[in-house]
C-alpha cells in the first residue's frame, strides 16, 4: 500500500509539473509555408440546395477541379491557447463575382490575405492540437479589383518537435463587399519557429 502512494504521489509530482511547463508555454515566431486547394464551387452548390442534397447527391468538387494554391503565414502566440497569423494565398482561378463582373470566364491571378485568430483547444505542449479561426481579409484580382472576406474555419496542428509544426486548415470564406463571392480553401502547411 505503501508503495502504491508513493507511486501516485510521484505521478501527480510529475503531472503537476508538465502542468506548470505547458502554463508557460505560447508559440514563438512562426514562419510556415502552404499548399491549398480553392473551391468556389462546392459552396454555391450548398447555398442554392439543401446540406443534405449536397452529401447525399456526392456533389463536392474533387481536389483535380479545384483551383491549386500557394500561401505563407506569420504566426505568433498571443497567450498559450490563442494565435495571431497573417496569411498570404496565391491561386490563378476564373473568380466567379456576384454581380457579374464581365471578366468571368477567364483565369487571372488571385491574392489573398486575412489576419486571423487561432483558438487552441490545448496548448503548443501537446502533439496534435484542434483549433478554430476567425478573422478579416481582402483579395485582389487581377491586380487591381479589391474585395474583403471574412475567413472562419477550424484546424489542427500536429507538433513535430519544439520548433516545428503541420498545419491542417479548412476555412469558409465569407465575402463582405458585393462582388466577393463566397468559397473553401484547404490547406496542409509546415511551420518553423524563427523566434525564441
């Protein structure tokens, strides 16, 4: 019996001490680096039908008809359960405006960027972490016609060692100006600490 106390009084001594660890624990500078896919369709397809007839008729856009994306992000930790990331996004996508903008129909190029925030479901100790985003954004299109966006999304982030991380994103992006339309973009991403 003696044993057995002493035994879960060390464990508790070690838990209580990886705790007190991972309460000082908030990402440093991060630099990562993406590849996504963009999808215009799929959410017209779900906004002009039912969720349901949309998941039973197996009307999602395959990954080969999805516009192909590069992206870089600026990550830095605010507290130990939420990020800050500025993010970049370069597609070339035949943009489907709203109103009807004349250029549809052709392929130009894209930028996007968006500051959001990432709130951690547990903190950068643990090795596969779920998170949820929301944030601002604004694109151009080919060079010059500027729209704004609300991306919000959910992701994890899997931990390879103290400075590196995976990123798995998914986010809808809802446009806030007229001619914004609405879209996913997934991504799959690879981070390195650059600060302390």
């Amino acid at each position: 019996m003696r044993k057995l106390s002493i035994s879960i009084l060390s464990m508790l001594a070690i838990s209580g001490v990886f705790a007190q660890t991972k309460e000082n624990l908030k990402k440093a500078e991060t630099i990562a680096i993406h590849v996504g896919a963009f999808d215009f369709t799929t959410p017209q397809l779900i906004r002009s039908t039912s969720m349901g007839s949309v998941m039973s008729n197996d009307k999602w856009t395959k990954l080969k008809d999805q516009d192909l994306a590069l992206g870089i992000s600026y990550m830095r930790g605010l507290s130990n359960y939420f990020d800050f990331s500025a993010n970049y996004f370069l597609t070339s996508v035949d943009y489907p405006f709203r109103d009807g903008t004349p250029e549809y129909g052709t392929t130009y190029l894209l930028h996007e960027v968006d500051a959001s925030v990432h709130a951690k479901l547990l903190t950068d100790a643990a090795f596969f972490t779920p998170y949820l985003s929301a944030g601002i954004g604004a694109s151009a299109y080919k060079g010059g016609r500027f729209d704004a966006f609300m991306p919000v999304g959910a992701g994890v982030q899997l931990k390879l060692s103290p400075a590196t991380f995976v990123f798995g994103n998914f986010q809808y992006r809802v446009p806030v100006t007229e001619r914004a339309n609405y879209h996913f973009v997934a991504s799959l991403g690879i981070g390195y600490a650059v600060g302390k």
